[in-house]
C-alpha cells in the first residue's frame, strides 16, 4: 500500500486538522484526487492502509465544499504536491456560498436522516427575523421552514403582526431536521449554529423574535422560556425576543393571550401600532 510523501501529507493533514475544528466529521476525496496522490512519484510505503472515502447520501458529482485539489495532471507532470484549499469560511461567506455549505454539510449526523437541508427564507434584507428549532417532517420534505401546522400557526402572528411571510426571514437552529421531530442536541445544535450566525450577520435584522426554547438556549445560553418570554435580550445589539413557540401555542391556545403580548412589543419597536391589527380585524382585512 502506498501513500504520498510527508511533506505532501503536511498540507492535507493540516487542511484536515483545520476542518476537523471546524466541526466537519467527514471528508470525501474524488476518485481523480485519490488517483493523482498515489501516483506521486515521491510515494512511500505506509504500514496504514488508507480508508476508504466515507459514504454520503449526496449527489457524487459535487464535491464536498473546501475539498479543492489540484487536477491529476499537475501531480503527473513532475512532482507538484496537492495543496488542499482551506475550507471556506462561514463567517465570511455569502449568501450562495452559505446556502452551498448547508446543501454540501455532513459536521452532524443529521444530514444521514435528512430529506431536504432547510436553510431558510424569505426577505435576505428583513428587519424582522424569526428562529425556530429545527425543520418537521413537513419542512424536511420540502426544504422550506415552518410549512406544517406550526407554520399555519406562525403565518397567523406574522400577520398579526402587519407583516407578511415574504417580508420577514424565517430559520431555525438546526438546518437538517432531527428525526421523529426530538429537540436538536448539543452537538448539532453548535456544529450547525455557525450557519446561523452568518445569516444573522448578513440580514443585519432590527429584531429577532425567539420561538421557543431551543433557540434560547442555543443562540441565548439561556434556558426558561416561561420566565424569559416578553422580555428584551440583546445578541450583538440587535433587540431578541423570547416567546412561545408556534407548536406550543396550538396545544396550549391559552397561552397565545401571553404571546401576543410579547409580539407587540417587538411591533412598537419596530414602528408598528397593534391597535392597527384590531381595526383591521375588525375590518375584516
Ligand atoms: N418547527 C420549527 O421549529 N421549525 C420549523 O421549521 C418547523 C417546525
């Protein structure tokens, strides 16, 4: 068995060391890539036979995102070693290359039992930004957030907000749904968080509303949705509201009294007057 010299294995090795902090769990090197390292005439012996690329459910013809190597002829015309692009970075990457990363993303084990990654939508340029906890089955089949009762739910206070679903920007802590519905863990939850802070950063939002408990805890570090709810907290001076989430508000309809409480506040900091959202319903608009 033969593997790439040291000084080849360096780059790599240091390449990977840096994914691998970076949360990534796996790495799927393309057959060209394979081919082109084994064929270096500086190969040497190992005693460790190398592993065989892990499996993923994606597509093969795309590669993993930050797994750029150097095409097979660069390493047969002479010896040239492979230098292994740094992983993109999340914290400045843009809207596509965010949205490719979350396509491309394998840091959890929820991208095994995933359906559709759901990365978020709509309005890139809302003042308004709603974050849930993770996608349903609803939203895992379609790849859209919040579509299912919940999201029936969530349309209803957007509305009473005097807003629209188009107007606002809808995401949750997790991008892959976790199966049977169950909270995200810890571990998901901070591998898939560096997503969400980058959406945060590039919507630049004048409020967040927190649905439920999960993102208080994840985004927050705070845990008592029933103590926290209706009051202000602040993620890097933007004003965060903590309220009750949707699927909550359907198996407890009493507590929706409370809810929109909370909503209105996050409404008069944004301008809006609720005594506006009574005249219209009495209005029948
Ligand atoms: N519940 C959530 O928290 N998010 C969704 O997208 C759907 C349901």
């Amino acid at each position: 068995m033969t593997t790439p010299a040291p000084d080849i294995f360096d780059d790599i090795i240091d390449s990977l060391k840096r994914r691998k902090l970076a949360g990534e769990e796996a790495v799927v090197l393309a057959p060209d890539t394979l081919r082109a390292l084994f064929a270096s005439p500086k190969a040497v012996r190992s005693p460790i036979p190398p592993r065989p690329a892990p499996r993923t459910p994606r597509r093969t013809d795309q590669p993993v995102a930050g797994s750029h190597m150097p095409p097979p002829s660069a390493a047969a015309a002479g010896f040239a070693p492979p230098r292994v692009s740094p992983a993109p970075d999340v914290e400045t990457a843009d809207w596509d290359t965010l949205v490719k990363m979350v396509d491309d993303c394998v840091r959890c084990p929820l991208h095994k039992t995933r359906t559709n990654p759901v990365f978020g939508e709509v309005n890139r340029e809302a003042d308004l930004l709603f974050i849930g906890e993770g996608p349903g089955f609803h939203e895992d089949q379609i790849g859209r957030p919040f579509v299912g009762p919940a999201g029936q739910q969530l349309d209803k206070m957007i509305q009473a907000m005097q807003f629209t679903r188009e107007s606002v920007y809808i995401t949750n802590i997790v991008k892959c749904r976790p199966p049977g519905n169950r909270n995200p863990n810890d571990s998901e939850a901070r591998v898939c968080l560096p997503f969400l802070k980058r959406q945060i950063d590039l919507i630049q939002p004048k409020a967040i509303v927190l649905l439920g408990a999960v993102p208080l805890q994840f985004l927050m570090g705070k845990t008592g949705i029933t103590s926290l709810h209706g009051k202000w907290l602040d993620y890097q001076g933007i004003p965060v509201m903590p309220t009750f989430h949707p699927s909550f508000l359907l198996r407890s309809p009493a507590r929706k009294k409370e809810a929109w409480e909370d909503l209105q506040l996050v409404m008069k900091k944004l301008g809006k007057d609720p005594g506006e959202t009574l005249r219209r319903m009495r209005a029948g608009r």
